[in-house]
C-alpha cells in the first residue's frame, strides 16, 4: 500500500526538535548522530514523499549541516537497506575510521549509494537537501556482485546512468502518489535495476538493469515524440540525434513490442487527430487542417491509416460525437 508522508519539526518545541527529527529520519531511513548546531531553537526539517512497503522515495530537507553514522547507530539499527540520495547542495561524505573506505565529494545532482553497514561522517555545504530513494536489502542485495556494496560510491548525477536514474525518480516522485497501490511498491522496485546496474551488478543485476536502462530510453523517447509530435520533420534520425544514441539504438528500443518508431509515431497522431475531431477543440476545424496540425503531410495517407485504426473515415466519428 502506499502511503504519503509528510512531517515538520515547525510545531514542536525547539528543545525537541533536533530529538524528534533524528527519530523521525531513523524510522524512514537510518540511524544519524547530530553534529554541532549553532543555534538549536532556529533549527527546522521537513520530510515529504511516498513509503510503499519497505520502499521509500522522500524528498529532506534540513537544518543539520554535519551529521555522522557512528557504529552506534549502525548497531542501533535492525533493518538492513541501501539509501541511495540525489544531493541538492554541495556534500562532502567523509570516511569513517574503520568503516567508510572513500571520501566522496558530491555536486548538486550528484547520488550517493550507500547502505546501512557504512558509518560516515557527512558535511553540507548549507542546510542539508537531498532526494533519498530507500531500497530494503532483500530487493537490491540479489542484483549486486557478493550481495554488496563494495564500498559506498559517487554517481555523476551527469552521467549518462546517473541522468537516467535522476530523471526515473522524477517521474516516480511524481506519479506514484496517483498510481493504485498495487502499483507503487511495483514502480519504486523497478527502479532496483538501474540502482544495480550503476553498483556493477551481477549478471542478474546487469540484465535486469539493462531491462530498466531500455526502458528509461524508451519512454525518453516516447516524452520526444509527445513533444515534437505535430513536427512533420520528426523522424528516427532526428530523434535519436536528440536523444544522443544512433537509429539502430532507437529502432531496437521498438523490437521487445513487435511495434516501430514509426509505427508507433503514426499511432499516436491518429488518437490525436481522433481525440480532437470528436472534441470541444475541433468544433469548426476541418479535418484537413486537424490532419495536418498533428504533424500529417499527405491526406490520403492520412485516410487510409484512420480508416485501418478506427473503422471508419473521420466523418462519421465527427457525426456520431455530435
């Protein structure tokens, strides 16, 4: 099931609000010990986002600049998982001694893949403002070579896996509030097999995460065609040169559905032109010039493929939507 959470310190006391908020980010996430704080009572945090199962994908935000994962917390802590946080400020991920191997210095967009095993001690360049996706053990630790990390590591959030898995938990943080519940727990999970992939998977992992990485391409190149769709120079050579991967690429995105990039282009314009025949928006527009503002440069092409999808010639469907 999935559940929306959002939590304040704003109303509490300001004694209590760096206990409350440590508490708080332990029960979704994962044991922190507080650093210094210059001035405790200005002190605030927040937390939004969607829990589905032992899944998370929160959106923090926090007044805590430093904070470190001792072995304390790491005993502390009795459900095991992997954090894997997008930053919004500058970061600093020190070594731990005897823990953390790295010190990891991260940009804004720049992820941070780490799991409950690692202490660390982590410095914000401000209040501290991050995406964190939570992924339980038994979801990721199947995909990763030896069932773990090696060691927590940096991803370039420009880099052509950290854009992807950047631009998957968008649309997560998105859609999933509206999806049916069956559904979130499903599409949080599917994003294990980038998160794989990125970690240097098993050969599990790795096709599971080349699966999800396809899939990422191909509704990257969906959102194209829905943007450029009424473009009647839209073509596979002029969207795989946006999209920065070659025709070949772009075709075998197509071939898993039995469908083409073209196939698929001309479908979409069809339920558009159809969607605005039968519409308030095509009252007094003539087919012609539906046909051609949704990117057809030929009405007898244009005939013969609505014919074939819909049954029938725009007219009568004009006819029988009035």
């Amino acid at each position: 099931m999935v559940t929306q959470v959002r939590f304040s310190t704003d109303d509490l006391p300001p004694r209590d609000r760096v206990r409350f908020w440590c508490d708080y980010f332990a029960k979704q996430a994962h044991s922190i010990t507080p650093g210094e704080i210059p001035d405790p009572g200005a002190f605030r945090a927040e937390a939004s986002g969607s829990v589905a199962g032992e899944f998370a994908l929160l959106d923090i935000k926090s007044g805590l600049e430093r904070v470190q994962r001792t072995a304390a917390d790491v005993a502390r802590d009795k459900t095991e998982a992997f954090f894997i946080r997008r930053f919004r400020r500058p970061e600093i991920w020190r070594a731990a001694p005897g823990s953390t191997p790295v010190d990891l210095i991260h940009e804004p967009g720049d992820f941070c893949v780490s799991s409950t095993e690692w202490r660390f001690d982590a410095e914000s360049k401000g209040p501290a403002s991050f995406d964190m996706l939570v992924i339980p053990q038994a979801a990721l630790s199947p995909l990763l070579a030896g069932g773990r990390l090696a060691r927590p590591f940096r991803l370039p959030g420009a880099s052509p896996l950290g854009s992807l898995l950047g631009a998957a938990m968008d649309a997560a943080k998105s859609q999933v509030p509206h999806l049916a519940n069956e559904l979130g727990e499903a599409v949080l999970r599917n994003l294990c097999g980038l998160v794989a992939l990125a970690c240097g998977a098993s050969d599990e992992g790795t096709e599971w995460g080349r699966d999800s990485l396809r899939s990422a391409q191909l509704a990257a190149v969906k959102r194209h065609v829905d943007l450029h769709l009424a473009d009647p120079g839209l073509t596979p050579a002029s969207a795989a040169a946006t999209l920065g991967i070659s025709a070949r690429q772009l075709h075998r995105l197509f071939e898993p559905s039995g469908s083409t990039f073209a196939r698929y282009v001309l479908r979409q314009r069809l339920l558009r032109c159809r969607d605005t025949i039968a519409g308030a928006t095509g009252t007094g527009r003539s087919v012609v010039d539906v046909a051609f503002g949704w990117g057809f440069n030929s009405m007898a092409t244009f005939y013969r493929a609505f014919v074939s999808e819909f049954g029938g010639p725009p007219a009568v469907l004009r006819a029988a939507s009035r």
